[in-house]
C-alpha cells in the first residue's frame, strides 16, 4: 500500500506540473503564411503598373521629364511617417478583428480608390475644362490620386509583413521563409502587372475606356488599372480570412497568433515620434549597418524603379513623349523587360532560405548589390552604343540593342527579390530582443528607404537635366550607392553559423 501511495503522489505532482506549464504555442502552417503573403500580390499588381506606366503617362498629360520625378516625392513623404505611424498604431490594435487586418483591409479599399482616380484622371479633367497637350486639372486630379495610392500602399505592406512577423514569432527560419513568401507573391504581381501594361490591346477588349479625353496609350492604362480593382479585392478576401489574429490583450497564449510580448507592449503609451526616434538607441552596430546598406541599396533602386521604361523608351528607343509611337512602344517593351525581370524574381524568392542558409543573408544580400551595380553600368555602357548607332529618331533599334537591354532587366530581377526579402527578416530578427513590436521596427526599416527616396525625387530630375537631360545620370549615381552597400554589406554584415536543414511542418 504505501508503494500504491508513492505512486499515486508522483501522478499527482506531474499533472500538477503539467497544468503549471503553460501550454506550447502552436506553429502556423506553411499554407496558412502562404495564403497570409497573397495580399502582396494584389499590393504589387498596383506597383507594376504604378513603376511602368505612370512616368510616361504623367509626362503626356503636360508634366517635363525633369520634374517628373518630383511627382513621385510623395511616395516616400507619406512613407516617411505613413508606414511607422500605422506600425505604431497596429501594435497596438485592439480591434476584435486583430492588430493587423482592420489596417490592410482599410488600405486595400484606398487602393482601390486610388487607382480609379488615377485612371479616370484624364476623363476628369476633360469634364473639368481641360483640352489641348497640357492638362492641368487632369494632373491635379492624377496627383491626388498618387498621393493616396502611395499611402496605401505604405497602409497595406507594413501591418501584413508584421502580421507574417507576429505569425512566425521566434522561429528565424520561419521569418526568413515567410518573408520568402511575400517576395514571392510581389513576383506573382509584377509579372501580372507588367504584363497587363505591356499589352496595348486593352481597348479593344474594354472599348469603353476609348473616350474623347484618354486616346488609345490612356484607354490601355485605364484598363490596367480597372483589372488591379478586381485583383487587390480578391488577394485581401484570401490573406485576411486566412489569418486568424487573437485580439490585443487576450489571454490565450497558445493560440498560434498570439505573441510574446503583446501584452507588454499594449501598457506604453508614449508618444508615437518620441517612440519612433528613442528606438534608436538600444540599436545594435548590426541594426545599424543594416539601415545603412539598406539606404544606400534603395538610393541604387529607386532611379531605376522611376526611370526604367521611360530609360527604354527614350535612350533605346529614341522617342519622345507625344511624338511618334516610338516611346510608347519602348515604354511597352519596358513593360515587358519589368515582367522577365519579376519572373526571376519569383525564382529567387524560392531559392531564398537554401541561399541564406548556405552563404549567410548578408554575404547574399552584398553579392545582389554588387550584380545590381554592374548592370547599371551595363545600361550606361548600353546607351552610349545606342547614340553611336545611326536609328534614333527615325527608326527602331537593332534586335540586338532590345535583347541586351531585356536581358539587364531581367538580371536585375534577382537583387530586386534579395531587396524585398532580407532586410526585412534581418530586423525581424535582431530587433527581437528590444522588445519592439514588429510594426514600429519594420517603420524603423522604412525610414531608411523612404529617405533615399526623397533624395532621388528631389534630385534626379535636375541631375539628369544639367548633365543634359535623360536618365543616365541618375543610373550612375544608383550604380555607385550599390556598389557600396554590397561592399558594406559583406564586410560588416556577421554572418550566421550554417545551419542543418530540416523539414518545416
């Protein structure tokens, strides 16, 4: 009996100790992210036809080249305190809907409100009183519309990569292959969005774009743009009914939304820039560097991402905005580099989390700048034979001289994917431990985007004029910050020790 008694004593300590412990948390499946990272998709899908057509476009409606870039200032001003004050505000959500979804599903809805203003721009400004080659209540009604596209977007991409951040949790691998995802998903956008702007028969499909104010080129964007509706409503129904958030303050801990933290970070409430900017502090030199490789990568991105169709159109082709069909048909063929370059994107993003693993994210993310500066020389190099070659103005280029330029923008689509993808994960990660909710540290990544950007937009547009106007000049200042982010990036980024691969369920 006293045997009977032991035992019985040693069962009812373990079970005590069973109820003692919390509960494991419950890892989200890798369908579930998936379907989460769709969203990216429709976000992109935008973006592509943002990228490709609306430089050109802006310009036919009146706008010169050289201030078209300050139409593009708006992008990273609303970045520059959008995305961390909705980080900021979303971490602290305590909708029953969850921390997250309320800001993607309000920021889809102004994405779509945007992209009809912006395609209805130029009816607009017919009914307004516009006529003749410059437009200026259509451009007013365009540039309201940019505004708020570029708001939304920055809405919708920070809360639903933090939204895979709180899904994942502690698990590094995890964070790296769910950030895998979304690159993955923006591929799946381009490649449908520079697809649909490299296609010029959309007016015939939808005839009733054709209208007294918007021509043919204007139909066609129109139409693009009327597609994006349909395609960022279908993409937020799949990511936000796939994501089940527990609300900000619930006590279930081993629901696989819940985060560690949460509850620590609801109880501050200071104010949000003091928050923001005090971050900086508890900042690593790795936090660091990465900021700083992550400016200077975009200040390489961000002439290219402005200029890269109107660069075809205008240093390949030889054409001019309203003049000829050759710039139009160089902003399509743009278009269709742009849709070749998300292709490999898309391959990259797959390849991702076995290229990391082996090499180490920063050495990866050092060799994509240096290869992202090495094509921008190929574009300088490509454009100077160009100008040497007796076709512009009068002619197509050579097949030769469209091939190669494809092909640099196809090559870039692999740095591009290393763009969309690591930095994120690397701040993810070491921003851990300082306790930050994920949407005020992804804010933090941002202002070292939207910043470089602002450069740009100020500055390429004169730049390129007072070397006497096109946009090589901005290519090779894009060149330059590449190179020595790359440089930084594999000198002062530590590598991770390598790590077994093993399944993930």
């Amino acid at each position: 009996m006293p045997q009977d008694e032991r035992q019985r004593s040693k069962s009812r300590a373990s079970t005590s100790r069973a109820v003692a412990r919390p509960p494991a948390r419950a890892k989200v499946p890798l369908r579930k992210l998936l379907k989460v990272a769709s969203v990216a998709g429709g976000i992109q899908f935008g973006w592509a036809l943002q990228l490709s057509l609306l430089t050109p476009y802006v310009q036919e409606l009146g706008i010169p080249h050289a201030w078209a870039s300050i139409i593009w200032l708006c992008g990273p001003v609303s970045g520059l305190f959008v995305q961390p004050l909705v980080g900021h505000f979303s971490d602290r959500c305590t909708s029953r809907f969850g921390r997250r979804r309320p800001f993607i599903v309000c920021g889809a809805i102004s994405i779509a409100v945007a992209v009809l203003l912006i395609g209805l721009s130029a009816d607009i400004g017919w009914l307004l009183g516009d006529r003749g080659d410059f437009r200026p209540r259509a451009i007013a009604v365009f540039v309201f519309g940019f505004w708020i596209l570029d708001v939304a977007n920055n809405m919708t991409q920070g809360p639903c990569r933090a939204l895979l951040a709180d899904l994942t949790g502690k698990d590094h691998r995890r964070t790296r292959v769910a950030n895998a995802y979304f690159s993955l998903f923006m591929a799946v956008g381009n490649i449908l969005g520079y697809a649909t702007g490299s296609f010029s028969g959309w007016f015939k499909i939808l005839p009733f774009t054709l209208t007294s104010a918007c021509n043919v080129d204007c139909a066609n964007l129109k139409s693009a743009f009327f597609l994006d509706v349909i395609f960022i409503v279908i993409t937020t129904c799949i990511s936000t009914s796939a994501a089940h958030e527990v609300p900000l303050g619930s006590r279930d801990q081993s629901a696989p939304c819940s985060e560690e933290g949460h509850e620590q970070s609801s109880d501050v409430h200071e104010a949000f820039l003091w928050e923001l900017f005090g971050t900086f502090r508890y900042f690593s030199g790795t936090i660091w560097i990465i900021l700083i490789v992550t400016a200077l990568t975009w200040l390489g991105w961000f002439p290219f991402l402005l200029f890269d169709t109107d660069w075809m159109g205008r240093e390949i082709y030889g054409g001019e905005p309203n003049e000829g069909q050759n710039y139009a048909t160089g902003v399509r063929m743009g278009a269709l580099g742009l849709m070749l370059n998300s292709v490999v994107l898309g391959i990259t993003s797959v390849l991702m989390e076995k290229l990391c693993r082996k090499w180490g994210a920063g050495f990866i993310w050092g060799i994509s700048n240096i290869l992202m500066a090495l094509c921008f020389l190929a574009m300088l190099i490509l454009y100077y034979v160009a100008i040497h070659m007796d076709y512009r103005g009068h002619d197509l280029p050579p097949n030769g001289i469209v091939i190669a330029a494809l092909i640099i923008f196809t090559i870039l689509g692999g740095p591009l994917a290393i763009t969309y993808s690591v930095p994120y994960a690397l701040v993810s990660i070491r921003t851990e431990s300082l306790g930050l909710g994920q949407g005020l540290s992804l804010g933090v990544l941002n202002l070292a985007i939207v910043i470089p950007q602002i450069v740009v937009s100020m500055g390429s547009g004169p730049w390129d004029q007072l070397f006497g106007g096109g946009n090589s000049p901005a290519f090779a200042v894009g060149g330059i910050s590449a190179l020595a982010g790359g440089l930084i990036a594999i000198l002062a980024i530590p590598r991770s020790s390598a790590q077994k691969p093993r399944a993930l369920p």
